[in-house]
C-alpha cells in the first residue's frame, strides 16, 4: 500500500470518528440528516472521504440510508438495546468482580468521588454529571485490568448515542436517585472485597439502566417494536 492509500484511508477513520463524536454528543440527534457537503465543510475535507466514513458508520450501524433521505443517524429498536445491555451487564460484572482484587485505597477514593458528583439535588443534570456517570463505569474497567474487556465493552456503549443515555437521566429524577444509589451499593461491595456482590449489583445496575434506554426509545419510535 502506497503513502497516499495510507493517508486516505486515515483520513477517512478520522472522519468516522468526528462524525461519530457528534452522533455521540448528541450534537448531531437520532433520526437528523447526514449531508455530505455539510459535513464536508463542518470538518474541513472534501466530500470523499465524508462519503467513505459515512458508509464505515453504516457498517458499524450507527446510521442507516433511508428512500428519499439518504444517511441518517439510525434510531435504534429497543430490542437491540436490550440485546446489547444483556451482554454489556455480564461484561461490566465481570470487570466489577475483577476490580475487587485489584482495588487500591486510592482507586476506591476515586471511584466515591467521582459517584458524589452524580448525588442527587435541587439542580438539574449538567454535563459534568453526565461525564461523572460514565468516568465511574471507565474507572472500574481500568481497576479490572483487562484491556481487552474494556474494549469490547466499550464498543457496546459505542453502537447507542451517549446522550441518549444522559436524557433519561435528566428527564426522570427518579432514575437520577436509583442511579446514584445503586453506584453506592456497588462501591459498598467493592470496599467489602465482596466480588460476588460486586459483580450482582452491576448486573442489575446495568440491565436497569439498558431497559430505561429501551423504554425511551419506544417513546420516541413511531414503529412500535417488540422485544
């Protein structure tokens, strides 16, 4: 492969990945339409390598092409966020579990610290508290000390816009409270050295908060989904 092969293809991953980091964000919404020259121009490449990291995110199912409309960002069935949350519920299970035997006093500081941030008050959420939310869940995966776990965990929160997630915490406070105080219950496992209660409360945090993802997006669907 020559050097311009190289660099193209480079390119066009970075140009994923932008693209994806606004999906992500929520800066660019599900269901909103992907044109070509505008994104060309956002991020300052021509249409090429727009329209080859367009259809790398097709790949990865992150957008769809629809009649009429061409590439929008995909609204995905809440049959596929339960799937996915089945297994990203196992996976951070065994990451807690992992975690137990690694822990430091200074990790699980951090770890309080970082779930403080998400205590429930008069406020509303903030993106502080959003970023606080997945820091705690990141933090756990390193204390595992599997890269290849924090890896394939990763992708599963990858294939659903973050803020999405963000969004069912700001809209319903009382899943704000449960959230904070299901983090608490795992941070008291992990403090016990109790793996097998450590890796529960995780399996049961995670399968919550993937069917109050599900459940948002039956709102919002107009196709009604079964899963």
């Amino acid at each position: 492969m020559d050097d311009s092969s190289t660099s193209g293809t480079a390119l066009v991953d970075e140009t994923a990945a932008a693209i994806r980091a606004r999906i992500m964000s929520g800066e660019i919404p599900i269901g909103a339409q992907l044109r070509q020259a505008e994104l060309a121009k956002t991020l300052g490449v021509s249409r090429t390598p727009v329209r080859e990291a367009l259809r790398q995110l097709q790949t990865g199912g992150l957008i769809e092409v629809v009649p009429n409309r061409g590439a929008v960002v995909r609204v995905p069935a809440p049959w596929e966020v339960r799937e996915a949350y089945e297994v990203r519920a196992e996976l951070e299970g065994l990451a807690c579990e992992r975690a137990v035997r690694r822990l430091t006093r200074d990790s699980l500081a951090e770890l309080r610290a970082t779930n403080e941030l998400l205590r429930p008050g008069d406020a509303p959420p903030n993106p502080a508290s959003h970023a606080a939310n997945d820091r705690f869940h990141t933090l756990i995966h390193q204390i595992a000390g599997n890269e290849r776990l924090a890896k394939v965990i990763k992708e599963i929160n990858e294939a659903f816009p973050r803020n999405v997630s963000a969004l069912v915490l700001q809209e319903h406070p009382r899943h704000r409270d449960d959230n904070f105080a299901e983090h608490e219950r795992i941070l008291a496992a992990l403090a016990a050295d109790d793996a097998e209660t450590a890796r529960r409360e995780m399996l049961a945090h995670v399968l919550s908060a993937g069917e109050q993802l599900a459940r948002w997006y039956e709102r919002r669907s107009a196709t009604v989904f079964k899963g």
